[in-house]
C-alpha cells in the first residue's frame, strides 16, 4: 500500500463509496423482486392492482435516484424500468 496521504485518502473514500453504492443497487434489486413477485400473484388472481403499482413506482423511483447519484448507468436505469414495464404489460394483456 502506498504511503501517499492521498492515496491512501482516496482508497479510504472508495472504500466507503462502493459500499454504499452496494447498499443501493441492493435496495433496487430487493424492489424489482417485489414487484416482479407481485407481477405474478396478480397474473394468478390473487393481489390487487393497488400493491403492483406501488412496488413499481417505488422500484422507478430508486431506480431514478440511482442513476441521478451516478450508482447505475442511464441506460441500464431504463433498461430496468423497460423490463419492468414490458412484464406489466404482458400480464394486462392477459
């Protein structure tokens, strides 16, 4: 390891950086489960359209935060929301 003040500095900052990007992009994977999960129990018939649309807003909006922070790049953030959005769809169509 190197004896520069600033580099040491900076392995400390990106040290603290990737961790809490870590807890970040796993808050948005724990949401796109969720509303993955609540996707599927309302093809099946059991949920209400209510709890969907709040699992996925609520993924949009880490998402959005996401990428405004510079945690997920711009197009991986609307290719999630996309993926979000096409297996909505599916599921309507039905």
């Amino acid at each position: 390891m190197s004896k520069n003040l600033s580099a040491v500095k900076r392995v400390q900052i990106a040290s603290r950086n990737s961790l809490r990007n870590k807890i970040y992009k796993s808050s948005i994977k724990t949401m796109i489960k969720k509303t993955l999960q609540s996707i599927s129990i309302l093809h099946k018939g059991n949920s209400n359209i209510t709890q969907v649309h709040y699992y996925l807003s609520e993924s949009y909006s880490r998402i959005d935060k996401a990428v405004k922070k510079g945690i997920i790049p711009k197009n991986q953030g609307a290719r999630k929301k996309a993926m979000l959005s096409k297996k909505l769809k599916k599921i309507a169509k039905h």
